[in-house]
C-alpha cells in the first residue's frame, strides 16, 4: 500500500487541521463539518492527480481547445456517520461520481482489546473496474475500514483502491497494509502519533462521530 500524506499544501490545510483539532473551535458544528468537507476538497484534488485522464475537445462560442478529463469519474464511499461531512468534499470534487454508504460503528468497551465493530447498512453501486474512493475521517485501530473492505471485496473487484482520512494512527495504517490489496494508496491529511488506551488516535481530534452530529445513545 502506498501512503500518501496532505502536506504539498501546508498553508491550506494546516489552519483547517488546527481548528478540526482545537477543542473550542471545534465545539462548533458547522465550522467542523466545513472543515472535514473542505480536508475532503483538499485531499480529492491531490488523489485525482493519480486518475487516468482523457483528452476531449470542447467547442466555444469562440474557438476550439482540448481539455483532459477523467476517463470515468470515480466511485466514492463512505462510511456512516462521521465520514459524512469529509465526503462531501470529495462529492463536490468528483461531481458526477456514483456514491455509495455503509454505517459501522465502534462499540467500546473497557479497553481496546474490547472494540467491537457493529456495521448495519450498506447501499453499493457497481464497482466493476472502477477506481475505490472509501472515505472515513479517522483511521485507528482500522478495524472499521477493514470490515468495510471484507464486505465490498466479497461483492466486487475495483480497478484501484483509494482510502482518505482525515487522521490516521500508525496502529491503523498498519492494519490496512496487511489485508489491504498491495496496490492500494492511502490518503491523510495527518499520520498522527499512536492511540490511546480506548483505541483514540493521539493528538487527534477527539470523537469525529460526535463533534459532527453529538454523542449517540
Ligand atoms: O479505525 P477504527 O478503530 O475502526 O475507528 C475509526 C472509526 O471511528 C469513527 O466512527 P465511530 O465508530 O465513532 O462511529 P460514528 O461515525 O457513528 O460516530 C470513524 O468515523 C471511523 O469509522
Ligand atoms: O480518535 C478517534 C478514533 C475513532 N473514532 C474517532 O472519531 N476518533
């Protein structure tokens, strides 16, 4: 798997990962969801970079030129509920994508030995040679992702596999590049240090889940 890490841009998205991690700026709600949209923004830009293009001519009122465009525009999905807010900003990038959702959530015990991964809807386009976006903001112990990957690859063989997060703890990137396929590209927007007792990425930011849409039942 190759890592990649949003820092060609630091003057963009260094200010947005302070205030997503800043625990009274991220009180607010919107400001939060903007700025896990705009992280999505940033980091679609860099990961389409990557995508095959084709050159097509568009007529003017004026004059023709060539424009290169993606041979097909990707499939994005995401994961519910956090992943909401940072996929829209890879629906705003990629305009005309297919999209599809999968809600999983940690259920958290005691200690991280106890995390147990609970996933109860899943809506799949097709994926047959199409190029994987899988978006969540936060990639921990990666155990979510990777029961998301188990169910899209029982039902499908994507062309390439992209995962973006926002932040990503060593523990989870790990995790991926053992049952991730090897030609598979990962996207942060930070690596961060290491997780917490109750499986939390450090520094991070905290609950993304949360700060979105408040604490669930
Ligand atoms: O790498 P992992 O250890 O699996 O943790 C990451 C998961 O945790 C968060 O979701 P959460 O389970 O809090 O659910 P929510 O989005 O409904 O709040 C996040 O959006 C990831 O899906
Ligand atoms: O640090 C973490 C870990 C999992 N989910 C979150 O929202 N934050």
């Amino acid at each position: 798997m190759n890592l990649f890490q949003l820092n060609l841009l630091p003057g963009l998205v260094h200010p947005i990962l302070l205030q997503l991690r800043d625990p009274q700026i991220q009180k607010d709600r919107l400001r939060f969801k903007f700025n896990l949209e705009r992280l999505g923004f940033l980091l679609a830009a860099e990961l389409a970079k990557t995508l095959p293009v084709q050159k097509i001519e568009v007529q003017t009122v004026l004059g023709k030129t060539e424009i290169a465009v993606p041979v097909q525009p990707p499939v994005l999905i995401t994961v519910l509920r956090a992943g909401l807010a940072f996929y829209q900003g890879f629906a705003n990038a990629f305009d005309q994508a297919d999209s599809g959702f999968i809600g999983a959530y940690r259920v958290e015990g005691e200690c991280a030995e106890q995390l147990e991964i609970r996933m109860n809807y899943a809506a799949l386009p097709d994926l047959t040679d199409r190029d994987l976006i899988l978006i969540d903001p936060m990639l921990a112990t990666g155990g979510s992702l990777l029961k998301v990957w188990q169910l899209i690859a029982s039902q499908a063989s994507p062309r390439s596999v992209h995962i973006a997060a926002a932040i990503a703890a060593p523990e989870g990137v790990q995790a991926l590049q053992q049952h991730l396929p090897e030609h598979s590209y990962l996207w942060v927007g930070a690596l961060d240090q290491h997780l917490n007792e109750q499986a939390y990425i450090v520094p991070g930011l905290g609950d993304a889940g949360d700060l979105c849409f408040g604490p669930k039942l």
